[in-house]
C-alpha cells in the first residue's frame, strides 16, 4: 500500500522527481551562503554575522548528530543497502532549535560520519545537501517553534517528519 504510488509512477519519473529536488536543494543552500533567504515574497537579502555562538552551534550540531550516526549507524534492514539511522532524528531538531546554523551543522555532520563509519562516497555529497534540507525545511517552514500547544507538535510533524524527509530521501 505504501510503495504502490512510487510503482506507478516509475523509475524515470522518480529519478527526474529526485532530480529537481537536488537541485532546488543546492540553490537553497548556496542562496542561504550568499545571503538571501527564501520567504514567501520570494528571496530577499539578509545578513547573518557568523558570529561566535553562530559557529559554535553549527559546530555542536555537527558534532552531536555526527556522533549519534555513528553510534546508531549500524541497524542495517537490508545489508550494503539501507539501514535504521536513529539520530536522524535530531536533524529537524537542531533546524528549528538553531536556524541556518543548525542546518549547515547538520549537513557538516552527515558527512563527517559518512568518513569516520567508511561510507564516505561520492553519494555523500547528495547526502550533505539531503540532510541540510532535512533541517532546513523545518527551519524555514515552521510559524511556531515553541511547541507548547498541540498545533505546533502537528505542524513540527508535517514539516519536520512527511516533508523534509521525503525532500532528503
């Protein structure tokens, strides 16, 4: 039931589909680099400083979720192919918790668990953008971050949960 639409449509049709959200993903985080964000007016120009706590939460964020692929990374389901990755998890966390900072850290933590666990590939570039995106989306997405009412845990779980992991993966 749940793979039959991804069987209708097709590998090509999936490929393409894959395709464009890279794509829209690596302009998102290029865009965001150069200073323009994306808003519902379309990009507008900001300025983030990079400052101190900007570096060290984009560092931390790396570390922890780095850490925790690592530790959680060995679930395989189906050997060399997929596997149960736990600290994913933290990535739509550590993008509301701390913006774009969080996001890149993320990003940067993917990668850096890709090389310590030996997976580091050319498949671990699409992966550094996979898992900005699966940061970013709830990031950019979400009106309210403070999760203390129920329509705020459902709008973190439509964002965070069904549309950044559906744009990552």
């Amino acid at each position: 039931l749940i793979t039959r639409p991804f069987v209708v449509l097709g590998r090509e049709a999936l490929v393409a589909v894959s395709g464009i959200a890279f794509i829209i993903t690596v302009a998102l985080f290029f865009a965001e680099l150069y200073g323009y964000t994306l808003t519902l007016k379309g990009f507008r120009k900001f300025r983030l400083r990079w400052d101190a706590i900007d570096i060290s939460s984009a560092a931390l964020a790396a570390a922890v979720y780095g850490g925790s692929l690592i530790a959680t990374g060995g679930i395989p389901v189906i050997p060399g192919f997929t596997w149960i990755r736990p600290g994913n998890a933290l990535a739509p966390l550590f993008g509301v918790l701390f913006g774009l900072p969080g996001s890149i850290g993320v990003a940067i933590g993917n990668f850096l668990a890709d090389a310590f666990a030996g997976y580091l590939s050319v498949g671990s570039i699409g992966g550094f953008f996979g898992n900005f995106a699966l940061a970013y989306i709830p990031y950019k997405l979400m009106r309210d971050q403070t999760f203390r009412n129920g329509r705020s845990i459902i709008e973190f779980y439509v964002h965070a949960v069904l549309i950044s992991n559906v744009v990552c993966s």
